[in-house]
C-alpha cells in the first residue's frame, strides 16, 4: 500500500492506473477504463479479473455477470448480479456494473480525486483490508466503484504470499480490516466483531486522522452505504444484546480450557477479550464464538460446561434489578459459590452475592443499532 502512496506521488499523469505485478492485461484493456474515469472523475473502475493458472499459466476466462461483495468476517467473495439485474443487461452486456467493493489489486482512478480521498491508509500494513477501507471511502464520500465488462486482465491467483507477515498473516489482516470497520463502519462494527471475536484482541492503532479525513470530506453514514449501495448483505439473524466480559467483582466468566465438554469458570479479569468475551444473544444464550453455556443437568449445584450452541441450547435471563442470570424455565441462577475458578447453577437468591453480574460492552461496541 505505502509503495502505491509513493507511485502516485511520482507520478505526472492525471489518472492513476493500480496492478499488481502478476497478470497478463488483454487486448484493448485501458482505453474502456480510462473512458468512464474521463466522463466522471469520481468513478473508480476496475476490469474484470481473468484467472492465469499459476501451475501452467492456462488463461480462463472470468463471468461478466459477477460483482465484488463480503461478509461479515469482512472477507472480500465474488457473487452473481441479481437475476433482475442479469435481464437488464441481456440488452447491452457492455454497461458498467455497479459494485460494492472492489478486489482491490487493480482499478483505475483520477489522481487529483485519490489524494483528494486521502490516498490509502498509511498505517495499514502489507496486504489484506485495504479494499474494503478504500471501497467505503470511495461510496460514502461521495464516488463509485465500476467493473468494465469490456476490459479484462488476467491474474496469477497464487497459493502463497511470497512474503512474510511480521506477527503472522492472521494478525496483520485483522490491524487492517478493524482500522477500516472502526472509521467507515459505524455502529454496524459489532457485527464484525461479533463474527471476529478475537480481532478485537489486535490493536488498531490511532485512527483520529482517518476520523477527520470523514468529517472533512462530509461522507455519509455505513447506513447509507447499506440502504444504497449494498441492500443485499442482511444483518445477521441473531441479535446481540451485548457483547463483552461478565464479571463479579474482579472476576470474569471465563471459558478456561476452551474447549467443547470442558468445564466452564471465573478468573481473574484480564480485559483483552479472548476466553472472557461472551455475547448475550436476544435468544438468551450466553455464547463464546461457536459455543454456549449449558449446566451438566438441572439440578442445584450442577457445574457448566460449553457445549455447541444449536436448537437445544439453554436460555438464559438477565435481571437487571437483581443481577442474576437465571434460567429461562426453572428457578436456577448462575452462581459461583465462593469456591475459586468454580461456577455453577444453583437455586435462585436475591440476596446471595454469588449469583450478582455486572456485564462489561467490549471495546468498539455499541449495542444500539
């Protein structure tokens, strides 16, 4: 990302064309390109991106009926235009597609309008996020994101980086993708978050800059960018009632082990998420990324265990005036009955200060969407 930063500032022409250094560009690629950057500085486009096998360099002809999209892992994936959206174009198959978000290796753009929208993030590291954090720019300050149906170039799709990742792969991507979710994505973060427990756990950095890029430049809400843009990705089913650290005193609700079957308990707060983050779903389930919380049987003093959250898993209340987490159909309440790392169910006290819970909202978290 910083060597692009560095080209753009070296280089005298008006428009800026990206690629990476492994592909193949087709016959007749730039001038359909550079036509729509032309007619509308705010455009950015991208070609359509042919596959080169990278074992024998066999060139494969792409779909021009897909367009750029993600999930709420804020992975980039490639989907089909709208069957609607397919019938329309049968009459000129030449139109521009309108995108979401672009793969983020190649596309063309105006230079005054690239450093105008602040360039990339230059605290960024290496590869990953970039696109998203560039294709919500682009949308919500103002601009749009095109494929070009008549220009394609081909790319050697390797299996490997060829480079390292200092802190490992994993980590950088997630630096990159919650800078992007903390300047662009609003309230909507959580849902990242809530699919990304552990991203959380990987520091950011300080984004007041990017923050007063947006203020700058009047951009619009990710709402917006939902409602106009991208109407398609639908928030996910299970809303949270909040998500963080369940705590007593200065003990939190911890997985332990971490494991399915293993017990569950307390230890000590540590505040950096990871075993001790726990989401609240509105269906009542007390959830650690792909697991639940749920007592051996129903009877007092039964421990906890985590067990894969499905169709039977337990409901749970919190009462707010009382503090107690109890279950939803008997009179049983979480209870840590003062025995260190132990938690069980036990027959519901108003007065036992075993069974009192505070509930922390991670960092980055606003329950009110």
């Amino acid at each position: 990302m910083r060597s692009r930063v560095r080209g753009s500032e070296i280089a005298t022409a008006p428009v800026l064309t990206f690629l990476d250094s492994h592909v193949e560009c087709n016959v007749n690629w730039l001038e359909p390109l550079l036509d729509r950057v032309a007619e509308d500085p705010t455009r950015v486009v991208c070609p359509i991106i042919d596959v080169i096998n990278m074992d024998n360099f066999q060139y494969i002809g792409a779909s021009s009926e897909l367009r750029g999209g993600f999930d709420w892992n804020l992975v980039f994936k490639w989907e089909y235009l709208s069957k609607e959206v397919r019938s329309q174009r049968q009459k000129d198959p030449t139109l521009p597609i309108r995108t979401p978000m672009i793969a983020g290796g190649l596309f063309v753009m105006n230079k005054d309008y690239f450093v105008k929208l602040g360039t990339y993030d230059k605290e960024m590291n290496i590869w990953g996020g970039e696109n998203l954090e560039i294709s919500f720019r682009v949308w919500q300050c103002g601009g749009s994101l095109e494929i070009i149906p008549c220009s394609r170039v081909g790319h050697v799709f390797r299996k490997r980086h060829p480079y390292s990742f200092p802190g490992g792969s994993g980590n950088v991507f997630a630096h990159n993708t919650r800078r992007a979710a903390e300047v662009w994505m609003d309230q909507y973060k959580r849902y990242y978050y809530n699919a990304v427990p552990l991203s959380r756990t990987v520091p950011f950095g300080n984004i007041a800059d990017r923050l007063a890029l947006k203020k700058k430049l009047g951009c619009k809400p990710f709402k917006w960018y939902l409602d106009n843009v991208y109407p398609e990705l639908k928030l996910p089913a299970t809303v949270d009632v909040f998500v963080g650290s369940i705590r007593q005193g200065y003990m939190c609700l911890d997985t332990l082990e971490n494991q399915i079957g293993k017990t569950a308990g307390i230890f000590p707060c540590h505040d950096y998420g990871g075993n001790q983050e726990w989401t609240f779903t509105i269906g009542g389930s007390i959830k650690h990324d792909t697991m639940c919380l749920s007592p051996t049987d129903y009877s007092a003093m039964s421990l906890l265990v985590m067990k894969p959250c499905d169709s039977s898993t337990d409901e749970w209340k919190y009462d707010e005036n009382t503090k107690q987490l109890r279950l939803k159909f008997v009179n049983l309440c979480l209870d840590t009955l003062g025995i260190h790392e132990m938690i069980s169910i036990n027959v519901c006290d108003n007065l036992n200060s075993n069974q009192k819970w505070e509930y922390l909202v991670a960092a980055g978290i606003d329950n009110n969407v």
